[in-house]
C-alpha cells in the first residue's frame, strides 16, 4: 500500500471519529418500563373482571368510596382494590415479546391463551378505558403471559404481582368489616338480647355515655368504649347469602338473639341482629345488617359483652364518685370532729385549718380511693318522690339521718343545696351510700367504709418519730407487771439488762425495733381515754418503751385486735392517747422477740 493511501485511510477514520463525537446519544434506561405507564390509580372510576366462564365483578367509586355493583350491590374492600391498582400503576414485565417477533409464529393468540382469554381486567378512568387480557401461565407456573389491548406485543409478568391480586369472586372483595363506628354520627344504642334490654344516651357536650332506660343512671363508659372498639374491629368471616327473602328462622335470626341498634336521635344509622352459632362451628355467630339482603357470620368472641349481660346494671358505672376538676373542696359532716380538703393549684390537696402535721401520701390516697370506692351491689329499691315513702325508703338504709356525708363543692361560697352530697349508712351490717344528683341507693362493702375517714384527726401524719435504733439506748416491755429491759451495746448489738432474766436474738430485736420506729402506723383509729377501753387496752396489757440517749422515752400500747385482721396500738401525742392499726406481721415480731419471759 502507497503512503498517498495510508494517509486517506487515516484521514477518513478521523473524521468517522469526529462525527461519533458530535452525534447526540441516546440517554440510558434509568429504570424498567411501565406496562400502563397512564393509569393513573386515583383517576380510576371502575374496575371491571371478566372471567372465562364467570360472573363480571364490577367495583365503581363514587364520591371517595369503592360499591361493588355487579354480580351484588355491596360495600367493597377499598384497601384490596387500592392495592391492586397501585400494583397496576406500577407494574413491570419479567419479558416482552415484541410484536415482530409474533409474525412468525403460527397462530400465536392461541399459542399464548388470548384466543379465548381466561380472564379481561378492565379499568375506567375519565373518558379512557384500559383492557387487559391474562393467558397462559408460563411453563414454570411463576409467571404468566399479558396482553394490553391496542399495545403490540405480548409481556410476560410475576403471577404472584398478577392473578393472586384479582378477586376470584365478589366475596373477595366484599368489605369484611361488620360496621364502620367511625363513619357514624350517632348518639343512642340501644341493646336487646331477649327479655333483657338498655338504652344508652352519649351527652352532647362531654361526650359521656349515660343509661337512659329502663333507668336514668350514669354508665360504665370504659366498659362501654370498649365494647364499641370490639365492634369496629369485628371482621365478617363468611359471606353465607344474598337472598331477600332467606329463612331467617334458620339462621336464628327470627327473631334475632341480639339486636344493636345505633340511632341519632330518633333515627337508626344502623341495625345489627345476631343468631346461633352454625352447627359445625360454635365460636361464629349468624349475622345480618338490617338493610342489606346479606347474611354473614363473625366471631363470636367481640360480642360476648353484649351477648351475656346479666342485667343492665353490668353496663352502669361501677365507682360511687368521680371527682372533675371543677370540685375544689372536699367537706365531711355528721363526724364528731368535721374537716375540709382543698384542692391546691398544682392540683394536691391539703386538710384545711389543720393544728397537728397531716400526711400528705394518706390524704393523696383517699381522693383516690374515693373517687374510684366501688359499687358493690346496685340495690332494687329506687329513691321514690313521695315524701312518707322516701323518708321510710332512707331509714331502710341508715341514710335519713346518714353517719357521714361529704359534699363536694367548686368553691368555698357554695351553699350545701349547690354541692354534690354523698352520704353513707348502714343497717343490719351493711353499708350504703347515695348520691343526691342520683335517685337510687348503691351498697358498698364494709371494708371500703371503714377506709373513709369521719374526722380531721385521720389525716395525721402517719410517721410519729424522727430518731433512729442508733438513738435507742434502752427497751423496756411490760406485761401484766413483769418487765423486760434491753440495753443496745450497738449495731446488732443488744443484751438482758442487769435485773432481767430472758434470752434474746440480736438481728431479731434490732430488725423488730427499727420497724417499729419507722412506720408502725397503718390508720389513725382513736384519739382520747375514752377510746382505750373500748379497743381492748388493758393497764397492765403489752407495752414497749424505748428509752433514748437524750433521756427522752416514747412508749407504744397494744391493745385489741382490729376487724382488718391488724393490731390496735396506741401513743401519747398532746397529752392525750392517739389509737392507730398496727401491720399483724409487726405485732407477731413484738410478741416473739420482744416478750417478757412468763416464768419466775
């Protein structure tokens, strides 16, 4: 080759080259490729499912919300709809078979399944309408082959992203929740299950649930609550029929064993009626919303409330008081010693006018205990009007002349007429109390009442000493004129005083005092001599004195046994007896390591 060659040669590569560079390229695939790259999920009007041989399933969306139309008119699943269509929106082929390609193939329509198609999948959205066609299942059975119509060629995609999201009937695609709660407005239910009945009221304003007959009483609204929570999460588990006119004797439901009904006002949003169970399935029930010629079963579990109620008092509020944030004062009457609670602004409460140190933690646990005092039995008499009758109805109860009430009160100024009274009494053993915005009569237990304090003097601080076993330099026990003396040499140290006999366990005795110097108070019981005998206190009964380094003395009492099971005890606070209940675990220390020998 001549050099005049070579040098062409070269020249016509450079400019080749030269020309690649000033080319445009064509930009990379970012991505894979949209099979329906306009659908558009929240444009879609209608979704249309034709299979091969069945029932068109047709779900429409009207003003937000998905109705299946066709083979039923019924609430859809919207979530399961949503699902598909954003699977749609975005789905990918695994292959695509180009149109040229299919020229070559002998009748490729049947090759493929498109021939006759076993299912049409039809979307509607504005004025467009996009088709679809599913044929075969490849020869591993993961994938299948799809068809857009008036797009060439064929794709082949993921089953599991295809067929497994297509409903194979209506029943797919029903909505499975028994109500939506939540979409209701409505402010009554009323209850049916047999003879027995309730109606509840929600108030407008606080949005609490009330008994509105066959009494007007105040309702357990956690209870209540609860129970609605159940019955939104309750989902249908079979769909059973559509007819109209079912046998609806068959199913239970004619009468039904249950009814629910929610009402606004005097109008019914919803009525739902409940059967037996299907004979091979105890734990289902037979249901229906009246309305929709649509039976159904759910579980039978969430309805159990509303199912095996003895009466309506189970839903009624089982606490005697709740305590609002408007009520600032707490006044107690009919004690011998009356006293008053305020509430503070950070929302504590202090005994009013006190002239001894209160126990803040006893006074936090009676507002809570009473605020949540329990109901132990709803009476059957209700408070009549007639003046005679209700005087003789209250004295039945101890409640005309009551031994204690407590008027709850928004301010200091409120007169009596304006507060919120609850009174106790009791007769033949037991106890009752009454609200005076309320008609009827609760019982409660004795135990309860006897936690209620009647008197000021209750609140008294509960830590009577501010010293420690370091400061305990001797203990004397006596009983019954014998003494025993202790002396403390220490820590765990301790030992028989020289004229006393007996013999002692150091870790006991030292365990034992250091109790009794911490916290021997459990309730303030008494104060005065006059409660001494009474309580079984004895002169010559058990008593412990501890004598300090400082030379003072303070000096327990132990008296009878309380009907808690706990100890009476007693000490001498401003010059006067102070009776308390004493922990029997305590009491049963004192008595074991703490005793006065009984021999010689």
């Amino acid at each position: 080759m001549s050099a005049k060659n070579t040098w062409l040669w070269i020249l016509i590569a450079a400019g080749l080259f030269a020309l690649i560079l000033l080319l445009p390229r064509p930009k990379p695939v970012t991505g894979p490729i949209r099979i329906l790259p306009s659908l558009k999920a929240e444009t879609v009007t209608a979704i249309r499912i034709l299979p091969k041989g069945g029932a068109e399933i047709r779900a429409d969306r009207t003003n937000g919300a998905w109705q299946l139309t066709r083979p039923i008119s019924y609430p859809a699943n919207a979530a399961a709809i949503e699902d598909l269509l954003a699977r749609f929106q975005r789905l990918t082929p695994a292959m695509h078979i180009a149109e040229g390609e299919l020229t070559n193939r002998f009748n490729a329509d049947e090759e493929f399944g498109f021939a006759d198609p076993r299912l049409t999948l039809i979307f509607e959205q504005g004025g467009s309408i996009i088709r679809l066609r599913l044929g075969k299942a490849t020869l591993p059975g993961d994938q299948e082959y799809l068809q857009v119509v008036g797009i060439e060629g064929i794709y082949v995609v993921e089953t599991a992203e295809v067929s497994k999201r297509i409903p194979e009937s209506a029943d797919d695609w029903r909505d499975p929740a028994l109500v939506h709660l939540r979409e209701l407005s409505f402010d009554h239910l009323a209850v049916t299950n047999g003879p027995k009945f309730f109606v509840l009221r929600r108030d407008a304003t606080n949005h609490l649930w009330r008994m509105a007959s066959p009494i007007d009483a105040r309702a357990d609204n956690a209870k209540i609550d609860q129970c609605l929570e159940q019955l939104q999460q309750t989902r249908i588990t079979r769909f059973v029929s559509d007819q109209p006119r079912a046998d609806l004797d068959t199913f239970g439901l004619q009468p039904p064993l249950l009814d629910l009904a929610l009402a606004s006002g005097t109008n019914t949003v919803a009525l739902l009626q409940f059967g037996k169970s299907p004979t091979n399935d105890t734990r289902q029930l037979y249901a229906q919303r009246v309305g929709r010629n649509t039976l159904f079963t759910v579980p039978l579990e969430p309805l159990a409330p509303w199912r095996t109620f003895e009466t309506y008092n189970d839903f009624r509020e089982p606490r005697l008081i709740e305590l609002p944030a408007s009520v600032k004062i707490i006044e107690a009457r009919g004690a011998s010693d009356p006293f008053t609670l305020e509430r503070q602004p950070d929302g504590a409460w202090r005994l009013a006018a006190a002239s001894f140190p209160t126990d803040p933690d006893f006074i936090k646990q009676f507002v809570s205990a009473f605020t949540n005092l329990a109901i132990a039995e709803f009476t059957k008499d209700v408070v009549p009007k007639d003046v005679v009758v209700l005087e003789q109805t209250l004295t039945n109860y101890g409640l005309l002349a009551p031994s204690l009430q407590y008027l709850l009160k928004s301010s200091a100024a409120d007169s009596p007429s304006n507060a919120l009274a609850v009174s106790f009494g009791a007769n033949k053993e037991k106890f009752y109390a009454r609200r005076s915005d309320e008609p009827p009569v609760y019982e409660i237990s004795a135990a309860d009442f006897r936690r209620l304090p009647a008197a000021s003097w209750q609140f008294r601080d509960r830590h009577l000493w501010d010293f420690t076993t370091n400061d305990v330099a001797t203990l004397a026990s006596r009983q019954d004129g014998r003494v025993l003396r202790i002396q403390r040499r220490g820590p765990f140290q301790w030992s028989v005083a020289p004229g006393s006999q007996g013999s002692i366990n150091d870790l006991a005795v030292e365990d034992t005092v250091r109790e009794l110097i911490q916290g021997p108070v459990l309730a303030w019981v008494a104060r005065g001599d006059q409660a001494l005998s009474r309580l079984g206190f004895a002169s010559t009964g058990r008593q412990i004195t501890l004598e300090l380094n400082t030379g003072n003395q303070v000096t327990v009492q132990f008296g009878g046994q309380a009907p808690s099971g706990d100890q009476y005890a007693a000490v001498t606070l401003e010059g006067q007896p102070w009776v308390f209940e004493m922990a029997a675990s305590l009491y049963r220390d004192i008595q074991t390591y703490l005793s006065v020998p009984t021999g010689p």
